[in-house]
C-alpha cells in the first residue's frame, strides 16, 4: 500500500471512531446522566413529599385538612344563618310576620 494510502485510512478509521465516540456520548450517556440525576433529585425530594402528605390527613385540629374542613363548616353555617335572614328580611318587607 501507498503511505498516502494508509493516511487516508488512518483518517477515516480516527473519524469514525470519533463519530461513534460521540454517537455513545450523545445518545447513551447525556441521557444516562440526565436519568440519574433526575432520580437522585426525587431521592431527595421524598422526605419532603411525605411530610407534605401529612398535611392532608386530619390529625384533630393542626392540620391543612382540618383547617379547610373547619372553614368549610363555618361557610356553611354562615350560609344558613344569611339565608334565615334574607327569609326574614324578604318577610318584613312583603309585611308577612
């Protein structure tokens, strides 16, 4: 073979290995590592998460959840007491005791 030869494939053969390099790089690894990190992150994010869930279960009277149901249900004692006074409102004005 001709040294001009044996250059030229030296060449291709350095490119293709730089191609596949990359190729492996590109579409293995980077989505490796994003996969890893990715999981590592909700790792660490489980302790929070559970303490968070707490929030929602009654637990007689310091939780979110029993915040809400406590709002809730002065609405909708609220929400009888106007009703009960719009009836006795309406009625003073049509003269109906």
């Amino acid at each position: 073979m001709h040294p001009v030869d044996d250059l030229a494939l030296t060449i291709g053969l350095l490119a293709g290995i730089a191609v596949g390099l990359y190729s492996i790089w590109r579409y293995l690894l980077t989505p490796l590592w994003k996969f890893i990190v990715g999981v590592v992150a909700m790792s660490e994010a489980v302790p929070t998460l559970l303490d968070m869930s707490h929030e929602f279960h009654p637990n007689e009277g310091t939780s979110l959840r029993d915040v809400v149901d406590s709002i809730s249900t002065k609405v909708d004692a609220t929400t009888i007491r106007l009703a009960n006074i719009e009836q006795q409102l309406e009625q003073r004005i049509t003269g109906q005791q």
